[in-house]
C-alpha cells in the first residue's frame, strides 16, 4: 500500500472518533512529522507515515528525537499494520481490531 493510502485511512478513522489529522508543514523545518493528531479530550500526538519498505531520513530522525525531548508523542507508522498498531497504542482497540479484519487478506 502506497504511503498516500495509508494515510488516507489514517485521517478517515481518526475523523470517524471525532478527532482530526492535520497536514504538517512547517517552513523551514523539513523532516518534521506527516500529521498532528488531535483526538477528543486527549493531548496532540505527531505520526510520520511511511509505506511499507519506506525509512526514516535523516533529517527526520533528527526532527522526531527534537520533539520527543520536548516530551512530545510521536508515532513512526509503517504500513496498514502500522496504523493497526497506532491505534491499539493510543487506546482505540476496536478501531485495530476492525483493520486488521478489513486489510488481512
């Protein structure tokens, strides 16, 4: 699955619990994370989307350890497992459980 359609899925199940997925673009500051999360009464966390195969560049190490010193959450997500993942760590279990029965083949 392309990074594109994984985040796709990322921002429609976010929105479908009431939350919102931002775009982050941040002038001037290339590297940082694909997304701000913003689940109801819960802090933002950033996700760096990749597909599958995809890696980490450097710059965006270097940007996701300067926002976890911060104390900030950030996600590494890779792939549709991935998402499946995020959600099972941010507290939404039905919503992993209901991908992993639509993506597994």
């Amino acid at each position: 699955m392309l990074e594109k359609d994984i985040e796709k899925v990322l921002v429609a199940e976010v929105r479908k619990l009431g939350g919102r997925a931002y775009k982050w673009v941040s002038p001037g500051n290339d590297g940082v994370p694909d997304r701000i999360v913003v689940f109801p009464n819960r802090p933002p966390v950033f996700v760096e989307l990749k597909a599958e195969s995809g890696r980490l560049s450097a710059l965006q190490k270097v940007q996701i350890r300067r926002l976890r010193e911060l104390g900030q959450a950030v996600y590494v997500v890779k792939g549709i497992d991935g998402v499946s993942e995020f959600f099972q760590l941010t507290g939404y279990e039905e919503v992993s459980k209901t991908l992993d029965c639509r993506y597994k083949s």
